[in-house]
C-alpha cells in the first residue's frame, strides 16, 4: 500500500516525457524510505536500500547498453563515409555494413593498377592509390567470408547453413523442390540467383559450391 501510494504521488510528479520503469522504482523505493524510517526496522531499512541499489545497478546496466549502441551506430556512419547516406540510398542496400567501401576500394586499386595501359594522368593515379592503400576492408566482409566457409565444412547441414546466410544477405527464397533456388530481392541489383543442392557433397564439391557463392554475390577479390 506504501509502495502503491508513493508510485501515484511520483506519478503525479513525472515530467511530460516521462521515466522508464527503472527510474519509477528508484524513485518509490527512495520516497518510502524517506517517509518510513522511523517505523521500519533495520532489516526492513537494508532491504529497500538493497533493493534501489539493484534498481541503480539495472539503470546503469541499461544507459551502458544505450551507449553501446549509440557507439556502434557511430562506427557504422564511420565506417560506410566514403559514400553520403543520400547517394548510398540511391545506390540500393548493401549486402553488408561497408559493401559499397569495399567495392570502391577495389575499383581503385584495379583502376590504379592498369594506369599506364589506360593512360591515368599521375594525380589520379596518386590518389588512388592513397585510397586503395589506407582505406580498410569492412570487418563485415571477413566475417560473411567466415560464416561461408564454415557453412561448407559439413555437407549434411550445407543446405540449411547457407541459406540462413543468404537470407540475411541480400537474397529470398523462390523454391523448394529438388534444389533450393534463392534469388535477389528487391533493390540488391547484380545479383544471380543461387541453386543450392540438398544432398550432400563431397569436400571438393562443397568448396566449389562456396568459391561459386562467393563469385556470384561479387566478394571473392575484395578482400586483397
């Protein structure tokens, strides 16, 4: 009843944008022991301190997560600045967090290399070499090349493995017949639709069905 009254005078109180439930407690537990501590006993006393200490604890671990993910968010607009937000809408969605970097990054390194066949005036060729050399792949490219390899070590579950992969990236599944067959969806355009088997296949198989995937989806060179 204590509890339940000092929640609606706290409530009465609250700013128009409102607390969350953790500040709500922290604040009710706070109000009874204020109003109470004459009449509660030392135990009573210790365990609603225990209690908004908890609550403090919760708070704490809550505005560590926001702050986490605000971070990360931060080095997503970092990591993906070689192109603006407009231009990279206009361009479609990524495959991964850096895809359209990374491809850029290839794009210089390979116009850089074959300069003199093309006939590269040196500023260009300076720059983009600048770019090729200090811009990094995406930490996103290594782990899809990751998560395919290891989705073809084990030819009973290669099926299930990469289609879960290929789900997240830039691809949707059209048939389950024979074959399981997965085109692009909408916007990821380039992209060839992948024929997956559902028997298992030797190791030499499986490699080749991975250095295939990894053809078709366009990564295999980027991370040189």
């Amino acid at each position: 009843m204590i509890v339940r009254e000092a929640i609606i005078t706290i409530r009465s109180q609250m700013p128009s944008e409102g607390w969350d439930w953790t500040e709500l407690q922290e604040q009710a537990l706070r109000r009874q022991r204020e109003r109470d501590h004459n009449r509660l006993s030392i135990a009573e006393t210790e365990s609603l301190y225990k209690d908004e200490i908890e609550n403090l604890q919760d708070r704490i671990r809550q505005l560590e997560g926001q702050i986490a993910a605000h971070q990360t968010e931060e080095a997503i607009e970092v990591e993906d600045g070689l192109l603006s937000s407009l231009l990279a809408k206009q361009v479609g969605p990524e495959l991964y967090p850096g895809e359209f970097s990374d491809r850029l990054r290839f794009a210089a390194k390979d116009c850089a290399s074959r300069a003199e066949q093309i006939g590269l005036d040196r500023r260009s060729i300076s720059v983009l070499q600048a770019i090729a050399k200090n811009l990094p792949t995406s930490p996103a490219l290594s782990e899809l090349l990751e998560d395919l390899q290891r989705a073809t070590k084990d030819p009973k579950r290669i099926a299930a493995e990469l289609t879960a992969i290929l789900l997240r990236h830039g691809y949707r599944e059209k048939a389950d017949n024979k074959h399981i067959r997965l085109e692009a969806k909408n916007g990821y355009d380039g992209l060839d639709a992948i024929t997956l088997p559902k028997t298992p296949s030797d190791q030499r198989g499986l490699t080749n069905l991975r250095k295939q995937i990894e053809r078709t989806l366009g990564i295999s060179k980027l991370e040189n």
